[in-house]
C-alpha cells in the first residue's frame, strides 16, 4: 500500500555542516506521525525539505507514491504545511488570504470548506483584518486555516502551538484529531512533550541530524521510560540497603518513604517481594510511570528543557 | 483509511492566475504609493520640461522640446515601474519570509516568472498611459507608428519586470535594492537620452552612450512616436531584445534554480 510519506537516506549540508544525516521514515495514510527533537536536532530542515522550502541534499522524499523533486506538483498539492514561524501577507484580509491560497494550489474556492475552516477555527469576527492586526493567536489560527484550505491529504505542522495559550493549543489539538479522523494524515513537531504523546500514534526522535528512535508512542514510552515504584514505610528507613543499588534508591521523609526505578522487564511484584524479604514494613505502594519527557530527555541526553527547533 | 474532507479538483492555469491576481491586487491596494507617487513625479516633469523649460529650448529640428522629451519620460514610467513592480513585491516577500507560502505550493517557475512579469507590466503601463494622457496637455505626439510605440514601451516594462527579479533575489537588504534604481537604473536613464539626443554629445560621451543599454530603449520608442532617433528602430529594438532576452534567461535560471529562494 502507498504510503503517506516516505521518506530514503535523507540528507542536508549547509555550508558543510551536516543538518540531517542519511534519515529514513515513512508515515502511513492516515496516521499521526510525531518529529521530535531537542534544538538544532534537524527537525524543521526534514520538513522543509518535505514541503519544499528547502532543496533535497541526499536521498529520496516520496508523498503518496509521487517523487517530491521530480512530481512536486502532484505532491504539493497534497500537502499542506504550517510552518513554525508565523507567515502572513500583511496587503490581504484573512478571507481574501484564504482564497489566494487554494488558488495557488490550482483548487478553486470552495465557499463551504471555507466556511467550514472559518468557524472551526474562529476565524468569523476577523474575515476583513488584515493580517497585521491579528493577535498571535490568531495569526496561528489562520496559518491552519490556511494550510487546510486546498484540502491536502498530509499536514505537516510544524510547531504550531509555539506560544500559544493552552486554551487555544487544546482547542487546535482537538481539530487535528477531528480532520485526521476524517482521513488527513499528520505530521507534527511540538515541544510539548506530552501532547505528542496523547496525539501521536508514532513517534520519530532526531538528534544531531540523525533519527535515534522510531516506535509506537506507547511501545516507547514503554520500553524506554522508567516506572517508579514508592513504598511508604512504617519503621523508618535509615540506611539504603546495598540490595536497591541497581534500582537508583531515594529516600525521602525521613526514611520513610523510599523510591525505587522498576528496571524495563522487571515486575513491580518481584520489587516488592524484594522490598519484603529485606524485611521492611511497607505501609502503602504507589506505582507511577514517567513519560514520554523521560524517555525524550534519555535518548537525546538532555537533562534540562527540551525545546523546538 | 478513506479521506472524507472534500476533495479538490485541480487546475492547472490556476496556480497562475491566483498569482497574478495578487500581484496585481497588491499594487492596487496601495495605489497612491504605487501609481499616484509616479503619475505625480512625471507630471512634474511634464510641467517643467513641457511648460516652462521647453518653450526656451530646441533639441531637434522640427519638433518642439516637449515632443522629444514626452516619449522619454513616459517610457521613464513605464521602466521604473516596471522595476519596482518586480523588485519590491518580490524583495519583500523574500525579507518577511512570505516567499515561503509560495515555495510549498504547485507553483512552476515559468507561472511564477510569468504572473510578477505581468503584474508589473500592468503596472508601467498604467503610469505609461497616465503620463501620456497628460502630456496632452502640454504637447500633440506625432504618433509615427503607434503599435512599434506600444512594442517598445511593452519590451521596454518586460525588460525591466527580469531585472527586478533578478535585483530583489540578490539584494541583501532595502539600501542594496533602492541602490539598483537610484544609482543604476536613474544614471542609465538619465544619460540614455531622455532628455537630449545623443548626438548633441561631444565625444567620446556620444560613442559611450551607445554602451548604455537604456539609450536603446529610450531612442527606439521616441524613433517610433517622432518617426526621428539617433540609430535605427530595428537595431533599437534588435538591441533591446536581446538583452530582454538575456535577462529573462538568468531571472529563469535563478528563480527555476531556487537561488537564494529556497536553502
């Protein structure tokens, strides 16, 4: 079956500096496919080169089944791209802006499309703005707007909550998932971690211009997140047992509460069996699983903020 | 997974349309920036040259000073209109990042080269018009073979609509492209043969003028509206031609290529 997106061996110097190294994915019809990466990781360099802002250096980027070089005219129709820095044309309103754009894609104004997009992203009071006197928010909004009017089957937005409140991020977050339920697939870079762990289905992690992780969101987070376990301790724990040394021990109010990381294959059961036969006297367990902000910050060794492109 | 937002249907010739649509709506929208300011500037002119000057001065036997100078400055119009057209619509989209919106698109380089050219056709021949219109007031044109005229002037707006191509893809900032019109295209005018034959030049500033590709321009419309020119209208327009040619070829070249468009 056709894939969405495929993308072979894919490359990009400037000015000598490698920015993607020999990066290989593809994104299936109808998916959520997550690009994340700490800054300078390659991310929007990879959507660009996708969308076209920015030439192939190495490799091969097919959309749907058409080569982006040779066929780009087939696959920019197909795509529609919100770009990470906000693009407006301050001579036009938005309701004029929204119809240039699906001219440029050669699809001729569709009144209730438009209308649709309008409403769904509260467009309605600002039709005769101009762009210049657009909120941020709002700027945003149009951006989306504006990258669905031609109605493509791939939208790739690339960080297109940056500075966005958090009423409006869920709010575009929900029409996302509404427009990919209705069959667009999407392509995403966010800096907030947990939000592309409840909208993607998979999930890319690029780092120094190379892809280090592609997995199920889930299986990720699974496989490479830490669970923690934390008992509550009747009898204070004073000194840490040589036994929990393979299990990154804390011990927290005044020992009696003592934190252990549940090592990938092994049960909490067996932890806790462990915990008992050292004859500790636990009150109360608690089990909590780090996320996908864990395993992000592990695999690219980032230990503080994580942040876009 | 069926798509169920609607599809598209495509065409082709849109993307082109839509373009020179906005190219020409952009200019429209700032009309008295983008048509008053010149219309004003050459009526000055006019008033000067026309009104006041020209009553006192005699270039060539003939014709009064008005009749030779009106061709002058309305193809003065037409070329830097033409110019700004190009260069500014394209500079700042390239500057405030706006380019970007139409790199992602279908877009070809022959639709995009084809709708900046026309819109700043339009343009220069809307000022072309206003200025001649006015000028009728200040002088009767002999109109020797109006549709060579209208030849040369429309050769003249092509001409200048690939140099502003080419001016606002290497322009590194606003200074570097008002330098291409004020210290380039104004001098090239200016000495081409607006507003004196070059054949009252003593030399070698008579030969040197034959270097400078406006004189060409300048000389071969005034030839087709007086029916009088310092060289011949074939090699004028021969002329003009081939560097219209020439410039379209690198403008092709650079925007076909992405250069300094897309990284």
């Amino acid at each position: 079956m056709t894939k969405a997106l495929e993308i072979e061996n894919l490359s990009k110097s400037f000015a000598g500096v490698p920015a993607v190294k020999n990066v290989s994915f593809a994104i299936e019809k109808g998916e959520i496919f997550g690009l994340l990466g700490p800054n300078g990781a390659g991310k929007s360099t990879t959507i660009n080169m996708i969308a076209g802002v920015c030439r192939v250096g190495d490799g091969k980027i097919s959309a749907f089944g058409y080569d982006n070089q040779r066929d780009y005219r087939f696959t920019r129709r197909m795509l529609g791209v919100v770009h990470q820095e906000i693009v407006i044309d301050n001579f036009f309103t938005v309701d004029q802006a929204l119809k240039l754009h699906a001219g440029y894609y050669g699809v001729k104004d569709d009144p209730d499309w438009r209308q649709l997009l309008i409403e769904r992203l509260g467009l309605g009071p600002h039709l005769g703005k101009v762009m210049i006197k657009l909120s941020g928010g709002l700027k945003r909004r149009f951006m989306i707007a504006k990258a669905l009017i031609h109605k493509p089957q791939l939208l790739i937005l690339d960080e297109p909550t940056a500075g966005v409140d958090v009423e409006l991020r869920h709010g575009l977050w929900d029409f996302v998932r509404e427009i990919n339920r209705q069959g667009t697939t999407i392509l995403l870079t966010t800096h907030y971690l947990e939000e592309a762990e409840q909208m993607c289905d998979r999930i890319a992690i690029m780092n120094h211009g190379e892809l280090i992780a592609l997995e199920q969101t889930h299986e990720l987070v699974r496989r490479l997140s830490n669970r923690q376990l934390r008992f509550w301790l009747e009898t204070p724990l004073l000194e840490l047992p040589v036994e929990f040394n393979d299990y990154r021990p804390q011990l927290q109010d005044d020992g009696h509460e003592l934190l252990l990381c549940l090592p990938s294959g092994e049960s909490a059961g067996a932890l806790l069996k462990k915990v008992c036969a050292l004859g500790l006297d636990v009150r109360d367990i608690e089990t909590d699983q780090s996320g996908l902000e864990e395993v992000f910050l592990q695999l690219t060794g980032l230990r503080e903020g994580a942040g876009g492109e | 997974m069926e798509n169920k937002v609607p599809t598209a249907t495509y065409y082709a010739w849109l993307p082109f349309v839509t373009l020179l649509r906005k190219e020409i709506l952009r200019f429209w929208r700032v009309a008295s920036q983008t048509l008053l300011t010149p219309i004003i500037t050459a009526s000055l002119y006019l008033f000067v040259f026309g009104a006041t000057l020209g009553e006192r001065l005699s270039v060539l036997e003939g014709f009064s000073y008005a009749q030779f100078v009106i061709p002058g400055l309305i193809l003065m119009g037409v070329i830097n209109n033409s110019f700004a057209n190009t260069s500014s619509s394209l500079f700042m989209s390239r500057y405030l990042g706006g380019i970007v919106d139409l790199l992602v698109t279908p877009v070809t380089p022959p639709q995009f080269i084809l709708a900046y050219t026309l819109a700043a056709m339009l343009r220069g021949s809307l000022v072309g018009t206003v200025v001649w219109a006015i000028s009728t007031l200040f002088a009767d044109l002999p109109w020797h073979a109006p549709l060579l005229a209208i030849l040369m002037a429309m050769l003249a707006s092509f001409l200048f609509a690939q140099f502003g191509l080419i001016a606002a893809i290497f322009a590194h900032n606003f200074d570097t492209l008002s330098m291409y019109s004020n210290f380039l295209i104004l001098p090239l005018i200016y000495l081409g043969g607006v507003f004196y034959p070059i054949s009252i030049l003593p030399q070698p500033w008579e030969k040197l003028s034959y270097l400078n590709p406006l004189f060409y321009l300048i000389d071969g419309f005034r030839h087709a509206i007086i029916g009088v020119g310092d060289t011949s209208f074939t090699v004028a327009f021969g002329v003009s031609g081939a560097i219209a040619l020439l410039l379209f070829c690198w403008a092709a070249w650079l925007i076909g290529k992405g250069y300094r468009l897309r990284s």
